[in-house]
C-alpha cells in the first residue's frame, strides 16, 4: 500500500491523484480509465473523474492500493 500525503491541502481530485503518482502516461488516460469503472474508492467503482479524495479515502487502480492521509 502507498501512502498519499495531502500536505495541507484539504483533497486531491482522482485523476489528478494517479497522474501525480504515475500510475497514468496522462491526465486523458487517467480519465479514461476512471470512466471505465477501473478505479475504486473505498472499496466501490468511482466513475466521478473529481472525485475529491480526502484524509481517509483508499483508492485501488490495478495493482496498486493509495492511502490518503493528512
């Protein structure tokens, strides 16, 4: 599992999350696949492309498991 640190902030939109770690060659892919139901949020499909994540929030997309924390 990664850890996702929000540094102040008070969320991180969904797309923006897996282009900043990498996990998309883009911010058009990351929003393909979040509209192709392959992301999960807390264990459920989010197809919400800003979907605000916040302290908290887990998000899976392939292989890879994201914690948000504060």
């Amino acid at each position: 599992m990664t850890n996702f640190q929000l540094n102040g902030h008070d969320f991180i939109e969904l797309n923006k999350l897996l282009k900043v770690l990498s996990l998309t060659g883009s911010g058009g892919e990351a929003k393909q696949f979040i509209r192709d139901g392959e992301v999960q949020v807390n264990g459920e499909v989010e197809t919400q492309v800003r979907k605000k994540l916040r302290a908290g929030d887990t998000v899976s997309f392939g292989d890879e498991t994201i914690a948000i924390t504060a």
